[in-house]
C-alpha cells in the first residue's frame, strides 16, 4: 500500500470518529459548569505514526505518582488525581477555575500495541505516552519473485 493511500485510508476511516472527539470535547465544555461535571479530565492529543500510536495530555499540578496508565487490548485508560492545594482550607475563592478531584479517560487505540514496549514520560506538565504498533499489525512490504 503506498503512503498516498495510507493517507486516503487514514482520512477516510478516522475523520468521522475526529468529529466525533470534536463533538464530544465541544460538549464537555458546555456541560463543565454543571453540578456533577468532571472539570478535571486532561486535554489530550492522539496520534499515529507508522509504528506507533502516541497520545499527549496536559497535567499540570499532577503528581505523576498519582496516575494510572493501562492497556487492555485496543483501549488505554488514562486516570489520576489533582488534590487541592495545601492551602485551601479555610479560604474563600473569587474565582476556582482550576478543578481538583479524580479523571477517568479511555481512548480507543487504532490498532493493537506491543504491551510490554509502552512507555510514558513525564515532564513539566505533559505526559506522553508511546505505544508501539504489534509487530503482526505493521504493514509489510512483500517483495516479488522472479520465476
């Protein structure tokens, strides 16, 4: 399969499910002020390279011992806590934009990944997760023969 066609392909079966996460994004925002709302839950970035899915959330004031990163087949499940200051008892605030508490996020993966080969990093904020494409799944240029 040529790159062309990969691209083809990428668009065609991804840009609905795109739209989707959009959509879905577009309404959290409307729904956060609401009673209930998880205020907490990351931003995150997804994409693909060709041997690997890699995923980018925005953490910041998390403790990275505080999240919990797992993959069960083609789904990553993302969680953590941001506690709240120390200073936040007894306090009055004008204006809390910056929620505490639990998040739960899950992300369906394109394809499956070699488990064992994850690896995330954590730095100012940012987690970055690198999932490696299974090695069964890759593409694999087959050469021809001559009879």
């Amino acid at each position: 399969m040529h790159s062309r066609d990969l691209d083809r392909f990428s668009t065609l079966f991804w840009g609905p499910w795109n739209e989707f996460d959009r959509l879905q994004s577009q309404l959290g925002q409307v729904f956060d002020g609401f009673a209930g709302s998880n205020r907490t839950r990351p931003p995150i970035n997804v994409w693909t390279k060709e041997d690997a899915v890699m995923i980018r959330a925005q953490l910041p004031g998390f403790d990275p011992e505080s999240l919990d990163i797992s993959v069960h087949g083609r789904t990553l499940t993302l969680g953590g806590q941001r506690k709240p200051h120390p200073d936040a008892d007894g306090v009055r605030y004008h204006r809390q934009e910056r929620a505490t508490g639990d998040f739960l996020r899950t992300v369906a993966l394109p394809y499956d990944v070699e488990n064992e080969q994850v690896s995330a990093r954590f730095e100012n904020g940012i987690l970055e997760i690198s999932l490696p494409r299974s090695q069964a799944q890759r593409p694999r240029r087959i050469e021809i023969l001559n009879a």
